[in-house]
C-alpha cells in the first residue's frame, strides 16, 4: 500500500510542477518513477546479501529476472493520473482506481513469490510454482499493460487528428 501510495506521489509531483498534461506523460512519468524506486530497493537488497551465492541470487533475480515489475505495477497510477488531469478533473478521486490496480498487482505478484519462495528450512520447492504461477501472472500482466497502452495510444491519436484542422487554421 506504501510502496505504491510513494511512487504515485512521484506523478503528483510532476503534475504540480506542469510537466503532466495527458495519459502518456502520466505512463511516462509513472515508469520513471518506478524504476527509480526499483533500483533503489535492489541496492537495499544487494547490501543485505549475506553471502557471495545470495548475493549473485539476489541479483539474478532482482537485476535480470524482474527489473520491469514495478512499471508494471505503477503504470495504472500514471494512466488514471494522466486521464484525470486531460480531462480536467480533480486528481484524486480519479487516481484512486489507478492506484487500486497498481496495489492488487503488486500484491499478487509478492504474493505469488512467497508461494514460490524455497522453504526456508530445507531449500527445496518454488520450482514449479514460479514455472505454474509467477511466470504466467507476469505474462498476464504484461499483456493487460500493453492492451492498456495500445488503447491510450489510439485515444491519443484520435485527440490529436480532432485538433489538426485547428492547429492548421492557427499556425498554417
């Protein structure tokens, strides 16, 4: 809830600072700012490694496997903020779906690592569960972001040829 909650505030800002004024600039800023907390986490991570096998896991997974999981995450804060401010609405009765969905997929891709995690005690397991669940809910989620993002492409284009004959008439 806080993981995401802070990342939105990272599109607030560059809306109050006027660098937002539509949904790709919300999609933009959104993944810039995930990234940004993405790298910061992996070196909290990288730091707590406590040993030199751990720490190739850690990076491994953190830096290979998994480095575009939290644009994934925020992008629907980006898109609902961006919506929002194009159509001229108040930002956070609008952002709340944004971040509703950023949540439940960040809470469902942890929630699937811990079901695949290896035991703790033994080292074994996680296998198959990454095979069965974690790699598909990725898939998954990659897809609902692209299909998101091919509309708000379309959407977009569709805005900008309604404006094309104004912009003709004005600077033509």
């Amino acid at each position: 809830l806080v993981e995401e909650a802070m990342k939105a505030l990272g599109v607030v800002w560059a809306v109050r600072r006027g660098d937002v004024d539509g949904v790709v600039d919300g999609v933009v800023y959104a993944g810039w700012v995930a990234i940004g907390f993405a790298a910061v986490e992996d070196v909290t991570y990288f730091a707590g490694a406590e040993s030199a096998s751990q720490w190739v896991l850690i990076v491994v997974l953190r830096a290979v496997l998994t480095p575009f999981a939290h644009p994934l995450f925020t992008i629907w804060v980006g898109i609902a903020i961006g919506r929002a401010v194009r159509d001229g609405r108040q930002l956070w009765p609008h952002a709340l779906w944004g971040y509703g969905l950023a949540v439940a997929a960040h809470a469902a891709w942890n929630g699937s690592l811990a079901v695949a995690a290896p035991d703790p005690d033994t080292g074994e397991g996680g296998g198959a569960v990454v095979l069965l669940i974690v790699i598909p809910l990725f898939i998954a989620l990659f897809v609902a972001v692209a299909v998101a993002l091919v509309k708000v492409g379309r959407a977009e284009r569709r805005r900008f040829m309604a404006q094309v004959p104004f912009l003709v008439r004005r600077y033509g």
